[in-house]
C-alpha cells in the first residue's frame, strides 16, 4: 500500500442497508479485499440469522466470517487482534482492506485503538470487590474508563466486576502494550430514511424466514447449541429459539422480529453518531442515491 495516502477503507450503516453489496463493488473497483466488523458473522453455521450474503461475495476474498465455533465466546479484544493481523497480511499483497459491519464497539475499538489486553482472572481482586455494591462498583469503573463505551456492563454485577478486573488489567500492562498499525482510515456511512430502512428490514427478514432460517435455528441446537445459548446470540436467534420451544408462535415471532431488528438498527445509528462525536469522521452516503459513485468519487480524492 502507498503509506501517503488512505490505508482502509471503511463501510457501515445499521442493519439491512446494503453495506456488504457496497464493500463487494469497492474490492472490485480498488483492488481490495474485505474484512467483517459483525459480532455474530465470525461463527460458522449461522449464516441466516447474521445475514452473512456470502454469494455476494462472488471472487472477493473475505475475512473473519467462520472462524469461530457456535457456542464459544468471541469478543472485542479477539476481534481488534485478528483484524489488526487481517489489515497487516492484506498490506503485504499490495491490497486494500475494506473494513464492512455493523457492529459499532468493534469499528470503534479499531478506529480509535482502544489498548485492549487478554486479562485473566484475578481471585484477589474479585475478593476486594465483593463486598462493594453495585452503586460503588459502577463508580469504581467509571474512574476506570471515565469513557466506558459499554454501558451495559454497568447495569449487570458480574460483568461490572469483570469490567473493573479488565480495566485494572490493562491498566498494569499499558507499558508493555507494542504499537498499534498505523491506519489511516477512510470512513462512510450508509443511511437511509427511517421508513424506507423498516421496508428494507421486513423485506429482508421475510427473504430468510423462507431460505429457512427457522431450520438453520434447530440445526445449531440439534448439533448441540444450547437454547440458552442461542438467546445469547441475541434477535434472531433468541425469538426464534423461543418459537422452537412453542413459546412463541409463528405470527408473534415475525412481528416482533420486525420491530427488534428495527429498534436494534436505531441503536447502531445512535453509536455511529457517538463515534462522530468522539472524532471518527464518516462520510455518509443516501442509500436512495448513487452509493457507489460518491464513493467513488470521494476514495478517488483521499487514495
């Protein structure tokens, strides 16, 4: 790659917004290869319910979808190492990375180099912390990380203590950390009008209820995903999980999909707007426009 000039490239956009057709015409047009920022594309077998599109991938070589197990844990420190080492190969074959996903924590941690380091657990500090409350446990932290980006961990005992024991953590071992690469990253955005987004959502789901997302469900759980498991992947696969154990019926399971992936696509406008503010520039593209040619023209001003 020229070091003088943008060295990723950089897709996203809330759920059902054509990121991954956009990223397969730009590796086509730039000579690129692209790397997936999806929490849940990264195991393998759960193609449906992630919206993995991999026949739109066609010749384009992809990273980081199917390389992790159903049922194990992957998470933003896994997922800031194995990009990082993506990035650095696709530099070495004079290619450019596109980086396409929705899941905003881990654009994030690559975008603004959160110092990210595999904690252990620590038996002595987990006893000092029992006997704080969850008031004083949250205060803990957020002296910790006054810039906590995951507020959920606040909101749950185990994983503020567990929040606490990875901050002290990469606290201690800050000095040690080596050089992140040097991205100089060019971002955009895919957006839409709300309306037409919750047209694009349904039309979508219903496209995979009939690829036979609902059997994709009961394969994983035959071939030994628990159902509390599959909750845990979240939308699709905790509905559906639901439905399968006659919790749900079919109707119910629809809509409130619907309405779940709608509500799930606010929140990652919500983020994206977050990183804005926190001094990620994204150039936003109209998804009723010409997507492709604006980028064009703008990767033709900054490459």
């Amino acid at each position: 790659m020229d070091k003088s000039n943008s060295n990723l490239l950089v897709i996203l956009g809330a759920t059902a917004g054509g990121k991954t057709g956009l990223a397969v015409a730009a590796a086509r047009r730039f000579n690129a290869e692209i790397i997936s920022a999806d929490s849940r594309q990264v195991y393998r077998g759960m193609d449906l319910g992630t919206g993995k599109d991999l026949p739109e991938y066609g010749e384009v070589p992809y990273h980081l979808i199917d390389i992790a197990a159903p049922g194990t844990e992957y998470n933003v420190f896994q997922f800031q190492r194995d990009c990082f080492i993506a990035i650095e190969e696709i530099w070495t074959r004079d290619r450019l990375p596109i980086l396409c996903g929705g899941t905003g924590l881990y654009l994030d941690a690559l975008l603004r180099g959160y110092r990210l380091v595999e904690v252990a657990e620590n038996p002595i500090l987990r006893s000092e912390l029992e006997p704080l409350s969850d008031v004083q446990l949250a205060e803990h932290l957020l002296v910790l990380k006054p810039g906590q980006h995951n507020r959920t961990d606040l909101n749950d005992r185990q994983r503020l203590i567990r929040a606490i024991e990875i901050a002290e953590g990469e606290r201690a071992a800050v000095d040690t950390l080596p050089p992140l690469p040097q991205l100089r990253p060019l971002v955009f955005g895919l957006k839409w009008p709300r309306e037409i987004l919750r047209q694009r959502i349904a039309l979508r789901l219903q496209q995979r209820f009939d690829a036979g997302m609902i059997d994709e469900v009961q394969q994983l759980h035959d071939t030994g995903v628990a159902w509390q498991q599959l909750e845990f992947y979240g939308l699709e696969y905790r509905l559906i999980a639901q439905h399968l154990q006659d919790k749900l019926n079919r109707n119910d399971l629809q809509q409130k999909l619907r309405s779940a992936i709608g509500q799930f696509a606010k929140r990652q406008e919500t983020f994206f707007r977050r990183m804005e503010k926190q001094g990620v520039s994204i150039h936003w593209l109209d998804g009723q426009g010409e997507p492709f040619g604006e980028l064009c023209r703008r990767v033709g001003n900054f490459m």
